[in-house]
C-alpha cells in the first residue's frame, strides 16, 4: 500500500485535495488546516493512511504533513466505535498538541466537543488511549523534521545544518520547525 505521496496539488473538494503523482490523480483527505493552506499548482508531500471500501470498490486516501499527525490517526482507529471520518475530524479540529493535551489531561469535554465525537466516545478515546500518547519531545520533532526534508530531496547534512541555524521557539510544532527549515533552505539557494 501507499506510505507517502509527493505531488502537485490540481484541486480541492471540500474535505479533500485533488494531487498529481506523475500523471496520475489522487483524491486524498486531509485536516482542514491542510486543505485551507494548500494551493493550486503547489507540490505537497503527505504521509497516507489508505483504506479499500468493499462497497464502493474504491480505494480512501487520508494524508497528513506529519508522522505524528498519521500515528495519532491511525491510534485513534484502535478505539471502538472510531472510524477514519471520526478520527480525520478529531485530527483537524484539533491538531496534534491539542489532541496530546486533551487526552493526557482526561478532558472529556474538549473531546467532546468535537463534531461526530459525543460523551462516551471521548471517554473511550481517552481511555484507550492514555498509556499510548507521550508528549513530544525535542528530539523526536528534531528527528521527524530532518526526515520530512530528507524525504523532500533535501540530503541529512543541508536538514540538520538548517535546523542548526533557525530559531526554534518552545511552543513551536513540528510543522512550524518543518516550515522555518524549508524557508531557510530556500534562502540559501
């Protein structure tokens, strides 16, 4: 199956993007703040989570900027009564330090709040998932970015020398590391 894709985006559907893959369309869901940042003509790369429907004989491609974005949706998959469509809202509205957060400190009404997400299952999703969310560490952003750049063209030395030389804040996201990173590389060429 699909891990990653890497392409020009042609499109948008309300809850989806439209990518070019070498001649090759793809729909793909993805979080809202994906979808309202993404441009036409713009290259993209997302992690995928692809599922076959029976029914419909078609292939579901949900896709995510990061590694941490996909491994909270597919966790949230773990938990009974939660679908793709359940978790993909849980994931864009949000986002995941919010999601961390929420379910570290047991907040049954954030996640509750969520649309497609009542009492119960945010019980369950918090339940479920409390010994498996760890917060994340500089580290792991650190490791996670320099793969993001290395998946993009970029070798370990330029992602590691340009994350030396961007100012990281303590409450900066992994995306927002990924997006000073890429804008530092980009000054230098």
């Amino acid at each position: 199956m699909f891990s990653f894709l890497k392409g020009t985006v042609t499109g948008k559907n309300p809850h989806e993007l439209l990518i070019s893959v070498n001649g090759l369309g793809f729909a793909v869901q993805v979080p809202t703040d994906v979808l309202s940042q993404a441009k036409e003509g713009e290259e993209i790369f997302l992690w995928l989570r692809s599922f076959f429907r029976e029914k419909e004989k078609d292939f579901v491609h949900y896709g995510f900027r990061t590694k941490e974005e996909l491994r909270l949706f597919n966790l949230l998959l773990k938990v009974p009564s939660v679908g793709p469509q359940v978790a993909m809202s849980i994931i864009s509205h949000l986002g995941c330090a919010k999601l961390t957060e929420t379910i570290e400190k047991a907040d049954t009404q954030t996640l509750g709040s969520v649309p497609r997400v009542g009492p119960k299952t945010a019980k369950r999703i918090i339940t479920e998932l409390s010994k498996e969310i760890q917060p994340e560490t500089a580290e792991s952003r650190h490791r996670e970015v320099v793969e993001a750049l290395m998946s993009l063209g970029y070798t370990r030395e330029e992602a590691s020398e340009a994350l030396a030389s961007i100012q990281i804040e303590k409450d900066d996201s992994t995306e927002d590391i990924l997006k000073k990173a890429l804008k530092r590389l980009g000054a230098g060429r």
